[in-house]
C-alpha cells in the first residue's frame, strides 16, 4: 500500500510538473478552421537549420528583438512594447504620406534644401516593426545587422568602424554620384574642407542622423557574393531616439541595394516574414525558378514616391462574402504600397469601414464578445478568453491579373499580451488622400516575389513558418 500511495504521489507530483511546464512554454494557437497559428515562443526555430541546404544567394530574416537575433544571449535585448511598435508605425505612415500633403509640416522630412548653411535631407522612413539581416562590410568584413527596409533607399549603418577598414573610402562632394543624390550646394555645407559628401535624414519623431556617403567592399556572406565599390551612409552623427544599427535599402532608386547589386541580382529578390519572433523567414537575392502556376500584379510607379513600390487591389473578401465596394473607392492614387516596414494595412476609410463590419457581422454570429480596444489605432476588438471555440474569418485581398492573398488570423488578428484580447489589425485613413499601404503584418509567412526588372510581384503562401 506504501508503494502505491508513493507511486500515487510521484505520479500526481509529475503531472502537476507537466502542467507547469505547459503553462511557461511561451507559445499560444489561435484556431481557424482547421489552422493553427503559433504567436511566440522562448526558443529559435530556424527555416535553414541546416546551413549546407540553403538556397543560394538566400539570408535569414529575423527579428531584431527575438531570441533569433544575433544579438540575443549576448546583451539585454528590450522588446518594444505593442503601443511603442504603433505608434512608430504611425510615424512611418506619416512620413510615407508626406508627399500627398502639400501644406503638411511633415513635408520637411522630404528632399529639401533651404540654404548653404543647412543639412540636404532625404526621404527617410521610421522602422517601426524591425525584420533585419546580416551583411558584411570592409576589410577585414565586420559584420553588419541592418533592417531590410523596401521604402527607403539608402543602405546605412553606425556598426560599422571605417577607421578599420584598409577599403573604406569616402565619396567626395562634387562626384557626380552625390551630386546625383544631394542638392548642388552640399559642398558648401559645414565647411566642407575635407569635400566629403554629407548627408543628413530625419525621421518623423524629429530624430536624425548626419555622415557621409561612402564606399566599400560588400560581403554578402552567406552567399559568398562580392561587391566592390558599395555605396552606403557612415554615420557621424545622431540625434534623438534611432534605435535601428542601420537600413539596407531596397527601394527603388539608383543608389539602393537593389539597383547596386543588379549585375548579379538582376533587380530580383523576395523574402519571407516570420510569423513569431521566435521563427526565422528569408531575404532570397538574385533570380530562381518559381512554381509554374504563380501569378503576378505588375508593379506601379507613384509620381510622389518613385522609389516605392505599388500594385492594384480590385476586391476585397471577408470569409466568403465578397465586399460591396465601389471599384473607383478601390483605385487608390497610383495603387497601394506595399512596404516591409510598415507594420498594418492602412485603407481608406470607407473601404475599412465596410471590411470591418462584415468581419464584426460574421464573428458576432459566431458568439465573439466586443470589447474596448487598449490602443489607439484598433478600433475593432473582442474577447479572447474562451478563444479556444471561436472562428475567425480570412481576409482576402484580390490584386490586378487575379493575383490573391489570403490571410488567415496570423495575418488579421493581434492577440493582445494579456492573451484576453484580440484585435483586428488594420486600420482606415482619416484622409481621402493619405496613402493606401500594404503592411508587414499581413504579409507574415508569404513568400514576397519583387520582379523589378520586369516590373511585376508575386507572392507565394506558406513561404516559412
């Protein structure tokens, strides 16, 4: 009787371990259908464990404040708050939409240049939501983790020691390659002795950074592709709240990565957003052989944002029901972006309005609970305690040349960090000017195809974790 009552004992004492155990694996599902979506974890799950089975030309993409990130283990990593992440993305979008406003205060963070004595500024966005990857740079490479950024163009980085560097040289003032990218009187600025070409971004918060432009070796070194004359920011200077250690480019424009590397990427790349910042997606680099029945949207040129890059939505569906709306409310001005650092989809509002409520009709019938959204810019949320019986409809964005992108509840819903409240994670623009954008969170897991060259885009689902 002693033995079964220990037996007894040791066994409640493990299963009371197990469920302990359960409880602090840091993970939740949410259920849709027959999907099950994973939203964080405590360890890296990496989509190339294998480094000898990579594709070529292929980077890992991770996110810069989870345990995948190189810096994780090695310092205290302080993960941004939901409503820091927000409201920077609020910032970004401003910046973004700055050329649409012409008596806009936020038209000082465009090109401009007032008189000799003041910086040249370039288009510049705020990263709110920070997918980075890592390159190398100089001789002997340093390594470099920059957050890949498709809505700005210049690649920077302060991690960089070009004192360092038996390579690094600075580009001089009158070159045409800065005077191709800086207004004619930046040799004049700050008494240029050195003629060096200076630069100088701001960022919607106020925060900016100033240096010079420069060249020198690039590594990609996961891919052994080599680039010797890179042209990239060092910069000398920061002022206010830059968090990011630097951008690699990949807008549209004579200096980003994409038209630097032409010559053996061809303007092609694509990438894979991680779903959880415990997951690892990918930046491939360079042409490959895509499935036989992938469909592309041609790729559109804004007049006020030439370096971004655009596509036309013709149809919207939430679940099975395709919305009611009028085809000239979805012709946004030159299509709508679609931007990796932009963190949610930005409608116009009627168009959001009329998607949210038919998303709030169809879970309301299911027996989902409103509820008072904690931030700012959800305006639609509900209960999320007893999620393990509700269902949540996809969202589907329908593109020109039939090209669609359904988005399960990885992709539409932001499970608050208390786990008990969900929101729909999208919002309308108070403007009928403000600019349409396709944002990162609903791009999680598909694999993103940029066909520059030949101007068009596709995108393949499942693309990693």
């Amino acid at each position: 009787m002693n033995i079964l009552n220990c037996f007894f004992h040791l066994m409640m004492i493990f299963m009371l371990y197990s469920y302990v155990l359960l409880i602090l694996i840091s993970y939740i599902q949410v259920e849709s259908g027959f999907e099950t979506v994973e939203i964080t974890s405590d360890k890296c799950k990496r989509h190339f464990p294998d480094s000898t089975k990579r594709p070529k030309s292929t980077l890992d993409v991770f996110y810069m404040y989870g345990p995948c990130s190189p810096a994780a283990g090695k310092s205290p990593i302080n993960m941004p708050s939901a409503q820091d992440i927000l409201h920077r993305d609020q910032l970004r979008v401003e910046s973004l939409q700055a050329p649409f406003k012409s008596n806009s205060t936020t038209n000082k963070f465009i090109s401009r240049f007032q008189d000799t004595k003041e910086v040249a500024y370039l288009p510049v966005s705020e990263i709110a939501s920070s997918f980075a990857v890592s390159i190398s740079l100089g001789t002997p490479q340093q390594m470099q983790t920059l957050v890949f950024d498709t809505g700005s163009v210049l690649t920077w980085t302060r991690g960089f020691h070009y004192y360092a560097s038996t390579s690094f040289q600075s580009i001089s003032c009158d070159s045409p390659v800065c005077t191709s990218l800086l207004p004619t009187h930046t040799c004049e600025m700050f008494d240029n002795k050195e003629n060096m070409c200076y630069y100088n971004k701001e960022y919607a918060d106020g925060s900016s950074t100033k240096g010079v432009f420069s060249t020198d070796i690039l590594n990609i070194t996961e891919t052994c592709d080599v680039f010797s004359e890179f042209r990239f920011g060092c910069p000398t200077e920061f002022n206010g709240n830059i968090k990011e250690n630097g951008i690699l480019g990949l807008g549209k424009n004579d200096v980003s990565f994409v038209s630097q590397t032409a010559e053996i990427y061809k303007r092609m790349f694509s990438y894979c957003l991680p779903s959880s910042p415990s997951s690892t997606g990918f930046l491939k680099l360079g042409p490959r052989d895509y499935p036989d029945n992938l469909k592309f949207t041609p790729l559109l040129t804004n007049p006020n944002l030439p370096s971004s890059y655009s596509i036309n939505i013709t149809s919207i569906k939430v679940g099975d029901v395709e919305l009611l709306i009028d085809k000239f409310d979805l012709m946004f001005p030159a299509g709508i972006i679609i931007d990796s650092g932009t963190v949610i989809t930005y409608l116009p509002m009627n168009v959001y309005k009329t998607m949210r409520n038919e998303f709030h009709k169809q879970i309301t019938f299911s027996g989902h609970i409103s509820l008072p959204s904690p931030y700012r810019r959800f305006d639609t949320c509900y209960d999320y305690s007893m999620h393990e019986s509700k269902f949540f409809p996809n969202i589907t964005f329908i593109f020109e040349g039939g090209v669609t992108v359904d988005m399960d509840v990885s992709a539409t819903l932001y499970v608050d960090d208390s786990l008990e409240i969900v929101c729909l994670a999208f919002a309308g623009n108070s403007d009928v000017s403000d600019l349409a954008i396709f944002g990162n969170f609903q791009q999680k897991k598909l694999e993103v195809v940029y066909d520059v060259y030949r101007g068009k885009l596709g995108f393949i689902p499942h693309g990693c974790p």
